[in-house]
C-alpha cells in the first residue's frame, strides 16, 4: 500500500476511526447510565438493581451506540477504501447523490449484531465488579 499509494495511505481513516471511537464511548457510557436509572425509577416495572437491570440497559445501549456509530462506520469504511483522494466532503456529497439519507444505515443490523452482545457483556463485567469491589471494601474495614 506505502509502495503504490504513498506512506500517507497508512493513516487513511484515522481521523473517522477516532471519531467512531469517541461516539461509541459517550454514547454506550451516557445511554447506559440513563437507562439503568429509568428502569430503576419506574416503579410499574419492578425492576431491582441485577442482572436482569443490567442486561435490559446494556441492550439499549448497544442500540443507542450502533445507531449513532452507524453513519461513521460508513464513512470510515468508505474513506478507507477510497481510492482518489477527493476529500470528505466530496465523498459525502457523492454518496448523499447517490444513495440518499439511507446510506448512514447501511450494515446497522451487522453492527448491532457485534456491538450489541459487546456492550452486554462489558456492562455486565463493569457491575459485576463494583459489586464485587464494594464487597471487598466493606470486608477491609
């Protein structure tokens, strides 16, 4: 790729790489947070701080974070695998033209189908931990 593209080409996508990244994080950690508190808050669920809790908001955030990853997961792809070196905004402009608003979503079902159990088992893991950190706490004094 260095060879016949330029060295350049090595670091094709990084800028949308790392916007994915940041969007993914701030919208699994916020969505989850929220929606953990409003199923505990809703009285006409019943719902207790366990697992059950847990999977039910990490579900609705790996929704949250692969819809709003989703259209930068197109772009990262396209810029990647770009091969004239237009710009964003002409390759965005290119693609509304071609495919319309549609094209932000094109792969979600994919994408959820490999976030979603990611963010599951990453919350699960994380109160799983503060329980048992807190446990351990509680033991130390």
């Amino acid at each position: 790729m260095a060879r016949e593209e330029g060295v350049g080409s090595l670091w094709r996508g990084v800028w949308p790489n790392s916007m994915r990244a940041l969007l993914m994080t701030a919208s699994q950690l916020a969505s989850y947070d929220q929606f953990k508190r409003m199923l505990l808050r809703t009285e006409s669920l019943g719902m207790k701080d366990d697992l059950t809790t847990h999977f039910t908001a990490s579900c609705l955030a790996g929704f949250v974070a692969t819809t709003i990853c989703s259209p930068v997961d197109v772009i990262k792809t396209r810029v990647m695998s770009a091969k004239d070196k237009s710009g964003l905004g002409k390759l965005l402009v290119d693609i509304y033209r071609k495919e319309g608003l549609g094209w932000m979503f094109k792969g979600w079902v994919p994408s959820f189908i490999r976030l979603g159990p990611h963010t599951i088992v990453t919350f699960l893991f994380l109160e799983q931990h503060k329980k048992w950190y807190r446990k351990f706490k509680d033991a130390e004094q």
